[in-house]
C-alpha cells in the first residue's frame, strides 16, 4: 500500500512538471502584441519578418522575438560642456524624440540604437556650438535646434529611426558671462526705467500745456462773445437813443410851428435876465435879437 502510494506520488509530480513545462513553452509560443508595438522574429537566427499587433503564434525553440516600441518616445542628453566660436565654454543639456518607422531596421543595424544616437547627439552638439559664437548660442536656440534635428535625423534614418524634434532645455555660460548679463540686464532695466518716467513727464507737460491751450482758447472765445454781447448792446442802446433823440425833435418842431413871435421873444427876454444876472460886463447879442424887439416897439408905438 505504501509503495502504490509512492507510485503515484511520483506520477503527480511528473505530471506538474509537465504542465508546467507546457505552460511555459505555451506562453513562450503565444504572444499578445498591443497595437503600439511589434515583434521582430528571428528564425533560427535569421529574421523572418515583423509580427503584430494581435496574437503572434511562435515555435517554441525555434523562434525568438525582439519587442518594439512604435511610439514617440523622449530622451534625455545630460550637460555636455561646449566650446563656442569665440573659444567660451558653456554648459548645454537637450531633449531629443525619436520615433521608430521600422522596427526591422532598428534590430539588426545597430546594437543599441537610443545609445547610439545619443553619442552622435554630444558629439554633433559640440560640433554645432564650435562653429557659432557665444551671443549666438544664446541668441539663436531654434537655428541649434533645427540643425541638431537635421544631422541626427541623417545619420538614424538609416537604423529606421526618425528624430522628430530638438530642444535645448538650458544653457549655462561661464560665470563671468553670467555677471556681465546681470549687468547689462540692470542697466538695461533702469534706461527703461528713465525712458518711462521722462515719457510720463513728457507727456504729462504735453496734458498740461494742452490744457493751459483749450483754457485760453476757452477764455479768448469767452472774451470775444462777450465783446460782441456789449457790443451789440451799445448798438441797440444807440439805436434806442437816437430812436428817441429823434422823437423828441420831430416833437419840438411840430410845438415850434405852432409858437408865435411873441413867445419866442419873450423866451429871449428870459435869456437875457439870466445873462444879467451873471458876473460877466461883456454880451454879445445875435443879429435876430433885434428883429425879435422890433415887433414888440413897433406894437408899442
């Protein structure tokens, strides 16, 4: 009994490492690729093609498969120290993407392409930097990063590789450039500072002379209404009086022609009492003087 019971405990064991043999061959054979990537299938050493996405069947030992990532992806290249055109060592780090177009090509022309593509990315940055002056460098970021793109993009066309984009996150210049900058930053920030306040004082005197203009214009035009007011005025106010003046003598000569002589004899006769009365030992006596007294000697007679 207890060696029937051996007997098939062995044959269980036997039996668990044999499924777990074929499972492990199973999950060796069958492979799950998502969309965004793809299988390279080596064949006894040589390559058979590109497999996915979906399910991919493979000979168990037969078979081997690289996996490859079909999306954008992002690297980064540390600080690299560059010496510029004018001999000035700066400090550069960058990010490069890439995106791989044939996984075949990627597997079997290089060995470690994302290696191998950021040593040509040091080496043609420093390239890049020593042909271009510091102010440039710091001047003109897309020139660098358009040109790093271009040469890059050269040399991993050939791995089926595509360098979509460049860019220089920082760059440090040496530190006696730094300081120059910050002074030139200053000084730049307090012209800017004097410009807008003598433009505000500028403009303000402009306001103000502006306004001391309209308030003598106001004023000149006030004057002027005023003027031509009283003007008129003394217009109306003459014609008024002239109107008037007019009157009264249309008034005296109508009562004059109806005045006899003796009136206006004795009216002379009032005149010369007043004369007499006055200090005066001259008179002088108009020539109708004595026609007036003619009539009253000749009524005497």
């Amino acid at each position: 009994m207890g060696e029937a019971f051996a007997g098939f405990s062995v044959l269980i064991c036997i039996g668990l490492i044999v499924l777990v043999g074929i499972l492990i061959v199973a999950g060796n054979a069958i492979r799950i690729v998502p969309e965004y990537q793809r299988l390279v299938v080596f064949r006894l050493g040589r390559v058979i093609g590109t497999k996915g996405p979906g399910v991919v069947f493979l000979i168990p030992f037969i078979d081997s498969a690289i996996k490859m990532d079909l999306r954008e992806q992002v690297r980064e290249v540390p600080h690299q120290t560059s010496i510029t055109k004018d001999n000035a060592p700066i400090s550069i780090d960058f990010l490069w993407y890439y995106k791989v177009l044939d996984p075949q090509q990627s597997v079997i022309q290089v060995g470690n392409f994302e290696v191998a593509a950021q040593g040509i990315a040091t080496t043609t940055l420093r390239s890049v930097i020593g042909g271009i002056a510091l102010d440039e460098v710091l001047s003109q970021r897309e020139h660098i990063n358009q040109t790093l793109r271009v040469k890059l993009d050269e040399i991993t066309e050939r791995w089926g590789v595509k360098v979509t984009n460049v860019e220089i996150r920082e760059i440090i210049p040496p530190r006696d450039v730094q300081d120059a900058m910050n002074r030139q930053l200053s000084a730049e920030r307090t012209r800017r500072a004097l410009v807008t306040e003598s433009t505000g004082q500028r403009e303000a005197a402009i306001n103000v002379a502006e306004g001391q203009k309209q308030a003598s214009i106001l004023a000149a035009e006030g004057e002027r209404q005023a003027n031509i007011l009283r003007a008129e005025g003394e217009r109306e106010a003459q014609r008024l009086r002239a109107e008037g003046f007019s009157v009264a003598l249309n008034t005296i000569f109508q009562v004059a022609q109806n005045v006899d002589g003796k009136t206006m004899s004795l009216q002379y006769l009032e005149t010369l009492k007043s004369i007499g009365a006055s200090p005066s030992t001259k008179y002088i006596f108009p020539m109708e003087f004595t026609s007036l007294l003619s009539g009253f000697i000749a009524k005497k007679e």
